[in-house]
C-alpha cells in the first residue's frame, strides 16, 4: 500500500507546472549555497583550531628549552657554591667532618631551594662521594649507566680546559629518561685551582642534579601555559580532543614520553555557536525535498541490503567480514582453472597468530575477537584488490594471491605481514595492551595438475614448520618438509613407547629407556644464593630425550608433541616422580623445581598424585616448588585452584616461570597464591644493554619484596648482571655464570653434605 502511494506521488510530481519545477531547482540551490557556507565554516574553524594547537606545542617547546637551561645556570650556581667550599683556602673545608656537612647542605638546598628531585656528589671514578642512606646509593646504581656518558663528556671537556687558567664551568645538561619518567639530568663539575699551579684547575668532584618533568613540575607548565589536563604519558595514546606533544631525548633524538593536555580550540567554538542556526536553516529547506524521496529509497534500500546481507552471510565470516573456507575454496578453484590459459605466479598461504589463545584465556574472548578485527584491518591495509584473505576458523587465516607480479616478493609481503601482526594491541578501550605474532607457512602450484586440497596441505604443512621453527616466521613448503613432519609422527610414535614402558610411581629408581627409541633423562641445573657466597639453594629439573639416531633432543623438541597428543599428563608424572627420588638424597636444605602444564594442574586427582610422590620417595613437600606458567595461573578454573592451594598447604611452593613475557602485569602479583617470581632471562638479558630492561627487573624485585614473594632471576649470564640482581633485592640466580645443566645424578654427587658449591 506503501509503495503504491510512493509511485502515485511521484507520477503527480512529474506532472506538475514548471513553477514547480523552478521551485525544486531553487531549493536545490539554496541547498548547495547552504552547503558551502557550512564547508567554509568548518573549514575556517579547523584552520584556527591547528594554528592554536601549533602555538600552545611551540610554546610548551620553549618553556621546556628555558627548563633546560634553568637548570644549566642552576648548575653552574651550585657548583661554584660547592668550590668554594673544597677550595683549598676556604674556612670550611679544614677537616671531613665540615666538608661532609657542607656538602649535605648544598644538597638540601638544591633540592628545596631550586626544587631538584634528586642531587648526587660524585668522584671522578664515577662512584658516590657521599652515602647518606641505602636508598640514594641503590638509587644512583640504577641511573650511572643512563648518565654515564653525560659523566664522560664533562670529563673529557674538563681535560681540555684543565692546563690553562679556569674556564668557564663545563656542565651538561640533557633530556633523558630515567626511573621511567622523564627528566633533566645536569652534571658539572666542581673545580679549583691547584695551590702549587695557579694556572691548573682540578675536578675534585662532579655535581649531579635531576628534575622530573613530570608531577610538581608538569603542574606548573600547565598553569603557566594555560594546558588543561596536562598529563604525562610514555606513548602517544592520547584521547581524542587531546594534543600531545613529544618530549625527546638530548643525545638519541628517541622519545622519552608525551606532554598531552586538552587544548584551547577557538574555531570549534565558533562553529559550535554557529552550527544551531546553520543546522536549522538547512533543515527548513530540505524537510520538504527529502519527504518526497525519503519512502521510494527506504524501500530499496531495504530490498537491496537484505539480499546483500543474505549473499554475504553465506560467504562470509561473522565477526570480521572474510571470506569464509567455502568461498576461499570457490575462488581458489576458479583461479587455478585460470592458469591454464594465464602466465601468472599464483601463492596460497597460511597465517596463524601467535599466543592468541593467551589473549583469550586472560582477558576473555571480547579481547579475543576484538584483536581478531585489529589484525584482519592490518592484514588487508597490505594487500590489494585482487588478493583474497579469508578466515578458517579461530586465529587461523588463509591468503590467496591469484598473481603475484615481477615487482612483488611473497616473502617481502608475509614480513610485513608478520611485522604488522607483532606490534601492539590497544584492546577494551586501550586500557589492554598485549603483543603477539603471526606465522606463515606458503607454496605454490606447480603445474596444471596440482588440486586445491594439495595446495592447502602443502601450505599447512610449511606453517607448521614456520611455528615449530621458533613462530614469528614465514616458511615456504618444500618436498623436505614432508619427511620433517613424518619425522614428527615418528617422535610421537617413540615418545608413545617409552611413555607405554611407564608402570608408575611406584619404581622410583627405573629409568624409561627402549633400545630402539632411546630413553628420557632429568637434568638439572642449580640455584644460586644471590649474595657473595652463590651457595646452592636448589636445582630446577629439565627433561632430555637421548635419542639413538637424533642424540640429545631439548625438550622444545618434543613436549609440544606431547601436548598435542595427550601425553604431557604422563611425561610430567614421570619428570616430577624422577626429581623428587634423586632430590630425596641431597642435603636437606636443598630444594627441586619441577614444571607442570596447565593440563596436569587440571587434573582431578593432581595434588594427591603428587603428595603421593612425595610420600613414597622420602621428600619433605617443603623441599618441592612447581613452576606453573603466567597462563595457567591466569586462567585456573575450579578444579585446578582446589589442586594448587591443597599443595600449598601441605608446604610445597608454587612460582611463577617466566613472569612478564606473557600478558601479566606487576599489578597480577598482588591477588596470585603463589611463593616465588621467576624473572624471565628476556628481561636479565637487557640489564647493560637498555635502561629500560634494569627497571622492570627492579620493579619486579620491589613489589614481589614488597608483597612477600621470593624472586628467581633466569639466564645470569655476566658477574655485572649478577651484581645489579644482586643490588636489586632479588633472592636467588641461576645461569650459565653458575652451572649448565647437568644429569641428576651428577649434580647429586656435587651436592653431597661435604661439598654443597657447584663448581663454575
């Protein structure tokens, strides 16, 4: 009835005089007048908006090039105070004690008085002239490194000047970062003249003074330049409506932060005012023109979008918009019927996301599919018209390039890929960032005969080489990686006939071992006091397979295999029966470290099987800690908690392996049921190489003290990184700079009661 009344309508507009006619042109026009004055509003309004938010980043440029000289003068200041002071004919510097006291006076000035955050008195060896308390002395171990080349410059432009008659102070000032926030960091030296060469000037100190630009500081900039809700932060994720400006690095040019506030916008004002009456006027003029059409094209559009939406539906992936597996497959047969007739290089590749099943097991599966949008518009920003990305099935995606072109490499596009995949991912209204990774496993055909389903297996099998190849890597199927992945069905098959030779808990001196498959040993490694001594505290159990043909294999090796076949439950029981016999026979303060999988904490009968080991090998459960992962713990459901806390209140320990490389935060720490932190080698690695690597170490170390939580630093490697762990607070160490793993038996043999120091 709808639809009849529309045609009658329009048919009676068609027929009008041609005063109506005029009357639709002269309300089109108006409509178009209408429209440009709206435009150029707006377009004058954003005009001035720009040139404002250019002016308040220009002036929050100068007000932080006048701190940094502020504190350049300022240096120059407290130095020539302090040379005073040291200067050989002073009153004050007669003996250490007024010395000491004058120098803690200047230090108390430059902090309250000039408003400094932090202020050391150095030698010129670099190390504290003056220990007031343990807390500056841990502090200015962590921030030497960061300064040490501020500390080098100013020595060697004191060297230049020094056989010559005092020159003007030579200091240095610098934008860095240091503790994590942002900073003003000067150094000058205190100088004076030599009493038996006038002409000589002598550094007898070094003058370090440091102001965060964040907090007192940040609050006076905003008041100054009129920023509201001015703010720090580390990156630029600033809101929208917000400016930020970058504060970078004196020496690196890299960023150090973000000044972000709300800026004053006078053209968005202006249109703001404006736009009611703009808005009302153009509403008088088109109610009227739109009524006529308003109907005829609901109707169509309806119509139209209901079929589109049908077609797509069947076609297509629900939550991202793909192309689904039976669409990907249309296209595929239909592009390799092609090549017969074409001269054209055709790819078909897999993509998987790595440590996607992390994301959704911590933060839920709203994260989940959220990433999963994220990821798919970073993928197709990469690829063109022609190529079709379609969606499989979870985090599994499938690629197809119907012609790939002379200028273009398949292994160029899949590194971009994969970097696009591995950057950060702002989730749940950025207040989760996590980063995962991608790999790609790709082939092509290689003739008229080569069928779809073969194109895709070939693609599968190259993926699972690029994941069990370290992930985060492309692979290109070749015949070779058919025999690796006979190879792994073999490894399975094997693993299956020792596991089969397990009779159980009850032989705790039996070793699985098969003539033909070889056998699985425990090594262990030590665990080392973190003080002086390095005594040994314990030992973490590490499971090899001494294989026949393929020697000692890692368990990387052959635990995924595990895992996927449903024998990690077993090969863990086996693990933890075989440490627990051996750490039964050490001195009784030694502890062992066993790791379990998710699977086996699940397990309903968990915490009796392993008491039961206990039970019958002798150890005390004070003497077992299990090392669990970030995303087992994150994620336990009844059944597994019930396990984990009936074992903690027998006495053993549960720590966390690894903590920090998964998607945990320091603020996890604070509801966890565990004993002990283990900090990942990725982060030990860095201390000495990145500033940032010796703050999360410490930051870890602090809180874990602070909530009463031990902490293990992993892969100690240098005496430096062993010292820092040790200044840090953490408990224990281990690493290669103590021990490599050795065989169980061997290490008990070191650890007898007689001699409980691992040799290096």
């Amino acid at each position: 009835m709808s639809s009849n009344w529309v045609f009658s309508l329009l048919k009676r507009l068609s027929a009008r005089s041609s005063s109506q006619s005029v009357l639709i042109l002269l309300t089109g026009t108006g409509l178009a007048i209408l429209g440009l004055v709206v435009l150029a509003a707006i377009w004058a309004g954003s005009e001035s908006d720009s040139a404002a938010r250019d002016r308040q980043r220009e002036l929050v440029d100068g007000r932080l090039q006048n701190q940094v000289d502020r504190v350049a003068q300022d240096m120059q200041l407290l130095a020539e105070g302090y040379a005073s002071f040291l200067s050989p004919g002073s009153s004050d510097s007669g003996t250490e004690i007024s010395r000491s006291a004058s120098i803690q006076t200047f230090g108390r000035i430059a902090t309250s008085v000039f408003g400094y955050s932090a202020v050391f008195l150095i030698s010129p060896d670099g190390e504290l002239a003056l220990q007031p308390d343990p807390d500056s002395v841990r502090r200015f171990k962590w921030v030497r490194p960061v300064l040490w080349p501020m500390i080098s410059a100013v020595t060697k432009g004191l060297e230049t000047n020094g056989q010559h008659a005092p020159a003007p102070q030579k200091n240095q000032v610098e934008l860095l970062r240091l503790e994590g926030r942002p900073s003003i960091a000067g150094i000058v030296p205190v100088v004076h003249q030599v009493q038996d060469d006038p002409g000589k000037v002598k550094a007898e100190y070094y003058l370090i003074a440091i102001r965060f630009l964040d907090g007192p500081t940040l609050d006076m900039l905003s008041r100054e330049q009129g920023l509201a809700g001015a703010r720090y932060a580390r990156t630029a994720d600033y809101e929208p409506g917000e400016v930020a400006f970058q504060v970078a690095s004196t020496r690196t040019a890299e960023p150090i932060g973000f000044i972000v506030w709300k800026p004053d916008l006078p053209g968005s004002r202006v249109i703001a005012r404006l736009l009611p009456f703009l808005s009302a006027a153009g509403l008088v003029v088109t109610i009227l023109f739109s009524a006529l059409l308003l109907r005829l094209r609901y109707s169509l559009k309806q119509l139209a979008a209901s079929e589109t939406h049908a077609r797509h539906l069947s076609h297509h992936d629900v939550l991202t918009g793909l192309p689904n597996r039976a669409l990907f497959a249309t296209r595929l047969e239909q592009c390799l019927t092609e090549l017969g007739t074409q001269d054209r290089q055709t790819v078909v590749a897999l993509i998987d996301l790595d440590r996607f099943k992390q994301v959704n097991d911590v933060y839920g599966h709203l994260a989940g599919d959220e990433l999963l949008r994220i990821a798919v518009e970073r993928m197709k920003s990469l690829l063109r018209p022609g190529d079709t990305l379609a969606r499989f099935g979870g985090d599994e995606f499938a690629l197809l390039i119907p012609c790939l072109g002379h200028n273009r490499s398949i292994i160029g596009l899949c590194n971009e890929i994969m970097a696009r995949i591995s950057d950060p991912f702002h989730l749940v209204n950025g207040t989760v960032v996590v980063s995962i990774g991608g790999s790609i496993g790709y082939t092509a055909p290689e003739g008229a005969f080569t069928t779809a389903r073969e194109l895709l297996r070939r693609a599968d099998v190259a993926l699972y080489d690029a994941k069990e190849s370290g992930r985060g890597r492309a692979a290109e199927y070749n015949s070779s990686l058919d025999t690796r992945a006979n190879e792994r069905t073999e490894l399975r098959n094997e693993l299956r006939i020792m596991l089969e030779r397990d009779e159980g808990p009850g032989d705790t001196q039996r070793v699985i071992r098969d003539n033909r498959v070889g056998h699985l040993e425990v090594f262990a490694q030590g665990v080392h006091q973190a003080d002086r001594s390095g005594d040994v505290t314990g030992a973490e159990a590490l499971v090899r397979w001494r294989h026949p043909t393929r020697g000692l294999l890692s368990p990387d090796k052959f635990i995924p295999i595990a895992e996927e076949a449903g024998m990690i439950n077993q090969l863990g029981r086996w693990v933890l029966l075989t440490a627990a016999a051996a750490a039964a026979s050490w001195p009784a303060h030694l502890s062992i470290a066993v790791n379990v999988s998710p699977s086996q904490i699940g397990q309903r009968n968990f915490a009796q099987m392993v008491l039961s080991i206990l039970r019958d090998c002798g150890l005390s459960p004070d003497r077992l800690e299990l090392e669990v992962t970030e995303a087992a713990i994150f994620n336990l459901d009844e059944g597994a908690a019930e396990n984990l806390n009936l074992l903690r209140s027998r006495g053993v320990r549960i720590a966390l392996d690894d903590f920090g490389t998964g998607f945990s935060s320091l603020s996890h720490l604070i509801d966890l049921k565990i004993d002990r932190v283990k900090i990942d080698r990725s982060f030990v690695q860095l201390l000495g190489c990145k500033a940032e690597g010796a703050a999360i170490v410490s930051a870890i170390a602090s809180l874990s003290r602070t909530l009463g939580k031990a902490t293990t630093a992993e892969g100690v490697e240098t005496e430096e990184q062993r010292e820092f762990l040790i200044a840090a607070g953490c408990d224990e160490l281990q690493g290669y700079l103590f021990s490599r793993p050795i065989p169980i038996e061997a290490f008990g043999h070191q650890v007898r009661p007689s001699q409980i120091r691992l040799s290096l």
